[in-house]
C-alpha cells in the first residue's frame, strides 16, 4: 500500500501499543528538516508523526508546512500523520483541523482540572467531526516551549487518580503525561544529576512507576511523552567545538526511552535533538569552510545528519523500523 494523504494516529497507535514500540513525533519547520526525517523513515519503512508548532506555523506559514509533509507523503508513500503540536487554543486547533492537519494537540496542562477538561472536550467535538484525532495533557513539564518557560519547581507530574476522569470526561485519542521529562537540551540542571566515569551528566530516572500506575486505569490507551531527547553529546561538542556555547546541556538516556516505548507509550516527541545535529553540523561546515556561502552546501549535510539522527532513533529508540505496512 502507498500512502497519498496524511493519515491520523488510530491505526499506528493501536498496532504500537500491541508491538511494544512507539512513533517518532519530529517536530518540523523547514524542508531540509521534512526530507532528513522523511528518507531516514523511507529506508527503514518506519511510520511517522511530522509536528508543527504554533512557532514553525508561524516562521514557515501553515500551507508550506502543510504542502512540505504532503510532498514528503507522495516520496515517500508512508503512512504520515501531520499533527498540531502544543495547540494552546480552540482557534488555533480549528484552524489547522480546518486546513488539513489529521491531529491536533490542545494543551491545558496549564490550567485548573476543570478548565483543562471544559477545553479539551470543546477540541474534541469539533476535530471528531471532521475526522481528526486529539491528544490531551495532563501534569506539567519542566522546559521551555515556545514563548513559555516552566521553572522545576512550577512543574508536576501527572496524577494518577486524574487521568480516568479525565480521559472519559474529553474523549481525547491520547495523553501526554509528565514523568520526568523536559523540553529543550537543558533538561536538568548539574545539580539534579550525577556524573558518569567520564564525566558526563547523568539525570535523574523517569518515574515509570506513575507510567505503569497510568497505564493500569487506562488499559490499551495510547501514552505520549514529550521533551524526549537525548541530547547527542557527539553535536553538543560539535556545536561546543565550533564556537558555539551550550554547556552541560543534558537530554533523556535513550535506553530509558526505549523501556517506555515497550510500555503503554505509542509516540515519543523530538524536536531537540535535530535542532543539535542541524546547528552542529552547520557551524562546523562554517568552521572549515569560511569561504563558502551556497546554502545548500551547509544544508546538505545538515540534512543528512539529520536522517542519520532520525534513522537511529527510529531503530533503536523507538522499534518502529518495518512497521510502516
Ligand atoms: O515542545 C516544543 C517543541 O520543541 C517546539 O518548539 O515552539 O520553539 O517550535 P517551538
Ligand atoms: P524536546 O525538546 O526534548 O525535543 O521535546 C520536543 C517536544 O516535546 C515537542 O512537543
Ligand atoms: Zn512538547
């Protein structure tokens, strides 16, 4: 079967939840970003969550964004879900539910149960309607997402004794909940973790036991767990090494990522971790070719580091390599 049009999350989650492996979500702002996810998942016929915030909406604008997938989905003949990432309001969801995307995310973590529920419910009217499927959030996580910074102390984890209210009360398809990971490639500060023999920060474990607590009250029910890099330290010291200046930043040990995704976890969020390969592999190229200025010859390797990323993630984080058809 070759896909045409963007699929949603149902089939892929379903088929996740039962193989024991999740679906990369890569966030997506530019072309070269779509085509080195894209060919990493074509080679190993992995299917694929391609997300736009509300910031790549505005940067790039909603039809690019929109057509770059679609294109990636007639190369590719994958099954791709073009999803809303972070929506923080029934307009902005409407509108990508409206202008093609095939799931959207409201997130309401922010506000009190009842407003998250009253909210959430309200997106998951409309977008059922019109044949889309919603991911919802409960707890809060730590990092910065687009303009919002949340501090640790401000951050939660998710609630066991909510999620069955909650996931009943909205109708949401899946639910992003809080263990213990981050967003950005500062996910914890040196303080918080310990280090390894060579040095190198070890963070703290996720909580798995509220994983598994979540997991028991809602049986078959797909997971989603967002500020899931890695941070490579191979592109924090190439960034470091070509003038760059991210010291101690820190990401989720892969092979913690992995156990999740054997669990109830369906989709894993990395956005990150491309912008590491992307912006380490550019100011090297810079570094040693300070007399080009073709764009396309420091994006071409950006990309190809990039699908390189992706491809390992796809195969050894996530599982979900020959799990396209
Ligand atoms: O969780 C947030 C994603 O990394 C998107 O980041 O809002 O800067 O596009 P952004
Ligand atoms: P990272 O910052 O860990 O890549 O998380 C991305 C994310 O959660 C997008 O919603
Ligand atoms: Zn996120």
């Amino acid at each position: 079967m070759t896909y045409t049009k963007p699929v949603t999350t149902t089939e892929m989650f379903k088929k996740a939840y039962s193989g024991g492996y999740a679906i990369g979500a890569f966030n997506v702002n530019n072309m070269e970003i779509v085509q080195g996810i894209t060919e990493a998942a074509k080679e190993v016929s992995a299917p694929l969550i391609l997300q736009v915030s509300k910031g790549a909406r505005a940067y790039a604008n909603h039809t690019y964004l929109m057509k770059l997938v679609e294109a990636a989905i007639i190369e590719t003949g994958l099954p791709i879900c073009l999803h809303l990432d972070h929506g923080d309001s029934f307009e902005l969801c409407k509108s990508c539910i409206d202008g093609g995307f095939t799931s959207v995310m409201i997130d309401a973590s922010s506000k009190p149960f009842a407003e998250n529920i009253e909210l959430t419910k309200k997106v998951v009217e409309y977008a059922h309607d019109h044949g889309v499927v919603v991911e919802a959030e409960l707890g809060t996580l730590a990092g910065v997402e687009d303009e919002v910074q949340v501090s640790a102390e401000d951050s939660s984890y998710t609630r066991p004794e909510e999620v069955e209210e909650f996931v009943t009360k909205t109708g949401c398809d899946s639910l992003a909940i809080a263990i213990g990971t981050s967003h950005g490639a500062y996910k914890f500060t040196a303080a918080q973790c310990t280090r390894n023999e060579k040095g190198e920060l070890v963070p703290p474990p996720l909580r798995f036991d509220v994983l598994e607590e979540v997991s028991k009250r809602l049986p078959g029910f797909p997971i989603v767990l967002h500020g899931s890099s890695s941070v490579p330290q191979e592109f924090v010291k190439m960034i470091n090494g070509n003038g760059g200046k991210m010291p101690d930043a820190v990401g989720i040990p892969e092979e913690q990522l992995r156990k999740a995704a054997s669990m109830s976890v369906c989709k894993i969020n990395i956005d990150s971790d491309l912008r590491l390969a992307m912006t380490g592999t550019i100011r090297q190229f810079f570094n040693e070719h300070p007399d080009k200025f073709d764009p396309r010859e420091y994006l071409k390797p950006a990309r190809a580091n990039i699908k390189e990323l992706v491809k390992h993630k796809l195969i050894h984080v996530l599982g979900c390599d020959g799990k396209a058809f």
